[in-house]
C-alpha cells in the first residue's frame, strides 16, 4: 500500500511540475510547462530587476508545487478505499515482527500518519470534490441482512 501511494505522490508530482532537467550550467532546473529563460552570455552581470523577476517565477513554480502537494495528500487522506484499508488492517490486530509472535507492534495507519507528517509541515490537504447522485428508492438495493 505504501508502495502505492509512493508511485501516486511520485506521478502526480511528476505531471504537475515536476520531472527537473538539468539546464546549462549555474542555471538550475527547467519544470515542464515553465518557460524557460532567456539565456544571457556567460560575463554579463544580471540587473536586480530580472533577478527579481527570477525570484517571482520561482516563487510561483513553488506554489504550484506545494498546491499539488497538498491535493495528492488530500487524495490519499480523504479516499474511501484507503479508509476500508484501515477499517480492516484494525480488525486484524496486532502486526508481528516474525513467525514467533514475540514482538507487536499496532498496525501504521496512512491516513493518520499522512495527517500527522502534513500538521508538522503546516501543510493543509485539499479534501477532493464528491459529486452525489440521487438514488431512486425502487433502485436503490436493501443491505445484506447479517444471519
């Protein structure tokens, strides 16, 4: 499951900003979708202004980076089927070091630990859109009777 939600964060970073490439040298990283900047001969001394330009585009970049973050936590925090993951790693019990049953531990929890790391970073996750649809009660199916 960790395994999964590495591969979540690790792509969807990758679509919004990320893959970096290496630029010329000195220069930093180019993020796919930013412009790139113009490039200046190597002795020529930059103005403040276009360095404060510079520091506005990264600034920018970072926010777009840091919104993204928050909505793939946001993804993971608030998604059912991890929720059903939980409910049942819960209903297991303890997790064992080995076959012995000498050492326990209470089961880690994603969304519990993902809150966690995100408040210790001031990071707020952005809880998905639902939609919800109307069900008609002649559709709509009883609950399995428990016998």
């Amino acid at each position: 499951m960790l395994r999964f939600c590495a591969i979540v964060l690790s792509l969807s970073l990758a679509v919004c900003a990320f893959p970096a490439t290496p630029s010329a040298p000195g220069r930093g990283l180019v993020f796919l979708g930013a412009e790139k900047p113009a490039a200046t001969p190597p002795n020529t001394p930059r103005s403040a202004s276009s360095d404060s330009v510079r520091l506005l585009r990264m600034e920018r970049r970072l926010k777009v980076v840091e919104q993204a973050l928050a909505d793939v936590c946001g993804a993971l925090v608030y998604c059912d089927d991890v929720a059903l993951l939980e409910r049942e790693a819960c209903r297991m019990g303890p997790v064992f070091l080995d076959g012995g049953f000498a050492s326990s531990r209470r089961p880690l929890l994603l969304r519990k630990h993902l809150l966690c790391v995100l408040a210790e970073r001031n990071i707020v996750p952005t809880p998905p859109m639902h939609t919800w649809t109307p069900v008609r009660l002649s559709d709509a199916k009883p609950p399995p009777s428990k016998l």
